[in-house]
C-alpha cells in the first residue's frame, strides 16, 4: 500500500523536476547558436559583423554584443510578412513553448503585433523609422523605411572624393534631416552606414578608406551619435551588401557565400555558418591588397593594392585609356571621373574590339582571384554585385566562370545580386533594424532569467 502522503511528496517532486528541465531547455536555446547575434553591421549592439562570429576566436564585448535571442526571433519574423510560432519555432530549430517568453516580450515592447492570420504575429511597422545608407566614393544614397524594412523614401546625393571627411559627414547629416524633419524625428529609431572602409569591430571606428582622401581613423559613428542621440550602426559597404543579400537577396538560402562588390574599388563580404564574418581586426574580404601575380611581389601598387589596381572601376578605366588612347574630358576632371569605367563598358557594347580586349584581361584577373577565395573558404555561392557587375553581366559571369572552373573544378555558382545597386543599402536597413531592437530590449532576458 502507497500512503496518499507519499504520492503527494512524489508528485511535488516530479512536478519540481519538470520545472527544472523546462529551465534548462530555456537556457540551452538562449545559448545556442540560433540566439547568437544577428548578421549586420550592428552600431552599438546591432546585427553582427564578422568579429562578432568569428568562430576561430572566443567571443568579445564590442558595439555587435546585443540581446542575442530577442533580435535573432525579430531577424527571422523579418523574412515573412506574418509567421506563426509553430513556424517561427521550425525556422529557428527549437520548440515553440520556447518562444513564449521572449515573443511576450517583444509585444510588450511594442516590436511586434498580431499577424494577418489568428495565432501570427509580425513586425509591427508602425514602431518606428529606420535609415540606411549607402556611403560610395562618389555618391551617398539614403533610404527611409518603416519597422518591417519596407523602403517608404529615398533619394541618392553625389559627393566627391576629395572634398575629405568633413564636408561629407555634413552632407550625411543634412541627407538624414531631409528625410525625416525635426518634427517627425521622435519616431527615428536608428541609423546604419556602409562605408567603403574596413570598420573597427570594437568601435565601430572607420579605419581607412583608401579611395576616399583623408578618410584615416575617422569615428563617423561618435559624430552622428552625438547629433542624433539614436543607436548608430557602421560597417565596410561589401559586409552590408552581404548582409542584405542574405536577408533579402540571391544569397538568402546560402550559410556559407561570398559578396564581391566591384564598384569603383573592390571588397568582399564573407558569410560562414550564416554569420557575417569580419577577422581579427575588422578587415577580412579585404580583397585589394591581394596579388594574383607572384613574380611581382615586391611591386608597390599603393593604397588600391594590386587586385584593386586591376578588377575595379578604376582599374577597368586605367586599362582602357591605356589601351583605348582615351583621356578624361576636362583639366579639372576629380578624382571620380577619372575613376569611370563607363567608356570602356561603352565601347565594348558598341563592338569595339579593343574594350573587350580590356574587359576579358580584367574578368580573367577576377576569376582567378575567386579561384583563390574559394580554394580557402569553400563556399556554397559566390555573389557579385557593385556597378561593374552590371556594365556586362553575361560576358564577365562567363569568363569568370570559365577561368575559376580551370582552376578550381568545384567551383560554387557565381551569380550576380538579386538587389543590384541596393544591396548595401537593404543591408544597412536590416542593421538599422537590429540596432533598434537592441536597444529596445536591452536588459530584457536578464529579467527574464531574474523572474
């Protein structure tokens, strides 16, 4: 006989144990990687940025250090207009009692509401505003959009290259009171940045931007924070088109890619595991100092680096007047002119046998230096996007393709961006977003874990 006593203990005791092994279930998730921070350049706790997920290296506090497990669930609801927690719980690897505590959070911060169907939630526009931009070396672009990253105003602005940091930090300024006036400024959630700069992962500092005069140690971020007093995110320009391309773009199903922007420069943002991945110092996918030429290792190509000296804008442009015995119209042409392939593309379109002669050196010099990266990384996509990957998309995708099979036979598909000329700036969107939600729930899971 059992006294009624005993099974009460025992129930009690049961009952307790379950708790427990709730507990741990909780915990075990908040660890895991899918509660690791999000892809994006993050300001201040915003989405990652490769230091962040360098798997080489133990984590450290730096702006990407945010609340991981909130923001990775509103990164997810991101990608759906409306996704219920069964879903949501699917897309994350975890089971949805898991996510009951961390999504009552998010309504009571006001991040997401009810969906279009019962028992769905999403991102809830009305929250606030975020902005994105697209920093080049010739041109700044600005996007307004609302919470769920839809793009509600934009516009871009020229700038040139040797006007130096000051008078462009005030231009970025000014391009941010444009597009939300004093009176609407409350409602500003944050701000992201992609410049064509490797950016500090500790400070978000930018460290030097070699097509950009005088851009050498600049803190962009402590200038428009002290201006906006809003969370400010900075990343390299390739890191934020990888990011947007992963979000939103050709790159959306893909863990392990590489973004290359061939613009008037050239970088890379790199993908591992999911995670943008940034290195020891917040240069990797700096592709501009590599030099596919080993005989001429002891050359000085300068700040542009040989690679960059050759697959870029202004490497293209070089070649070509070079070649094509065609100057820059104009004693007083800047730097940006001087820098534009646009002739080559041009007369190549046209026939001109000399310009293709031009652009098939240079797509052999990208294909071999692809050949390169994937032989390190291995990865399952290689993305090009910039300005250049659309002066002649089939012909450069075909000799890319052709001289990096030669080298490396398993070589990944090489496609061009699904988001063209707005990778960086969906990118920095998605940066915005996270920063916002960082800052908008900070604190929340250790009083989670306190209750």
């Amino acid at each position: 006989m059992v006294f009624p006593a005993l099974i009460d203990c025992r129930l009690a005791t049961l009952r307790g144990l379950a708790t427990l092994r709730n507990r741990d279930r909780l915990k075990r998730f908040e660890r895991s990687e899918y509660f690791a921070a999000g892809p994006a350049g993050a300001g201040e706790g915003l989405a990652t940025r490769k230091g962040t997920h360098c798997f080489t290296r133990k984590p450290m506090k730096n702006r990407h250090d945010f609340d991981p497990g909130l923001c990775r669930i509103i990164e997810e609801i991101s990608k759906h207009p409306s996704v219920s927690a069964r879903n949501l719980a699917g897309k994350l690897g975890v089971k949805a009692s898991s996510l009951a505590g961390p999504i009552r959070t998010l309504r009571r911060k006001q991040l997401i509401v009810p969906g279009v169907r019962r028992n769905q939630m999403a991102l809830n526009r009305a929250f606030g505003y975020l902005i994105g931009i697209d920093m080049g070396a010739s041109h700044l672009h600005f996007a307004l959009a609302d919470f769920s990253g839809e793009v509600v105003d934009n516009f871009t602005a020229e700038v040139r290259p040797e006007d130096g940091p000051r008078k462009t930090i005030a231009q970025i300024k000014k391009g941010i009171r444009r597009l939300v006036p004093a009176g609407k400024r409350a409602r500003l959630r944050a701000i992201a940045l992609g410049v064509p700069s490797p950016v500090d992962p500790r400070t978000g500092m930018v460290l030097l931007a070699n097509n950009l005069p005088g851009w050498k140690h600049i803190d962009l971020k402590d200038a428009l924070e002290k201006e906006f007093r809003l969370p400010i995110s900075i990343e390299n320009d390739a890191n934020m088109a990888a990011v947007g391309e992963h979000w939103r773009g050709a790159a959306e199903k893909a863990d392990n890619f590489i973004f290359i922007a061939l613009g008037t420069g050239i970088g890379s943002g790199v993908f591992v595991n999911g995670r943008l991945y940034v290195g020891r110092g917040g240069a990797a996918g700096e592709l501009h100092p590599m030099n596919v030429e080993w005989t001429r290792w002891k050359d000085d190509f300068g700040s542009p680096g040989y690679f960059e000296s050759h697959a870029s804008g202004q490497g293209i442009a070089s070649l070509g007047r070079k070649l094509m015995k065609a100057g820059v119209r104009g004693s007083r042409a800047g730097l940006a002119k001087k820098r534009d392939a646009y002739f080559v593309f041009e007369a190549y379109h046209g026939g001109n046998r000399v310009a293709r002669e031009v652009l098939e050196r240079i797509f052999t010099i990208l294909g071999v230096g692809i050949a390169n990266i994937v032989a390190v990384l291995d990865p399952d996509l290689i993305v090009l996007g910039g300005g250049i990957s659309r002066g002649a998309p089939d012909f450069m995708l075909t000799t890319t393709g052709r001289v990096a099979k030669k080298i490396q036979p398993d070589c990944p598909p090489i496609c061009l961006s699904a988001l063209g000329d707005k990778a960086q700036t969906y990118g920095a969107v998605f940066s915005a977003m996270m920063a916002a939600c960082q800052a908008a729930t900070r604190g929340s899971s250790e009083r989670s874990k306190k209750r």
